[in-house]
C-alpha cells in the first residue's frame, strides 16, 4: 500500500544508493523527477532542488497541492555517464471533505 497523505503537505522523498555490501556512495551526478496527478513532470537538480544530507541519501519536497496518485524518481550517473540506476516510488494524496 502506497503512503497517504493530505493535499497542503509538504512530502519529503528520499533516494538512496547502495553497493553490494550496503555501503552508501554518491553518484557523481544525481537527477530528479515527479508527475503530479494531472501528468505534469517537474525535473530536478542537485544543489538546485535536491538537497544530500549524508553519503548516498539525496530528498527533495514536493508541495502536494491536488489529489490523486504522484509518482517520484531520482537516477544516478558515474563520471563516465553509465547510469546508476534509479530509486522510484509514488504515493497518494488524499482530501478530508
């Protein structure tokens, strides 16, 4: 079941990257996007709009202002351009009344 949350929130996603021991690494370049309920995609950069709290965890807000299902991603790639893979997810935003 995907996470819920309210229309007005403020929700904080997260991305991490991992190797094979579990050992956290940043990606040379870290990209982000999101579609809204409606389809709209927003593109996302580092230090721009993503923010990299420790090594390998990278988080971004999205100011959830419709309700329906949002989708969100962030993608790595290594200094020679080779893709590091992506985090993807979504989540539902709601309304009470």
């Amino acid at each position: 079941m995907a996470d819920e949350f309210q229309v007005g929130d403020l929700v904080r996603v997260t991305g991490t990257w991992t190797d094979e021991n579990g050992i956290a690494y940043g990606p040379n370049t870290v990209l982000g996007q999101y579609k809204d309920p409606s389809g709209n995609v927003s593109d996302l950069v580092v230090p721009t709009h993503i923010s990299n709290p420790s090594t390998g965890v990278y988080t971004y807000d999205i100011d959830v202002d419709e309700a329906g299902t949002w989708l969100y991603r962030f993608y790595g790639q290594s200094g020679t351009g080779g893709s590091l893979g992506a985090n993807e997810s979504y989540f539902e935003a709601i309304t009470n009344f």
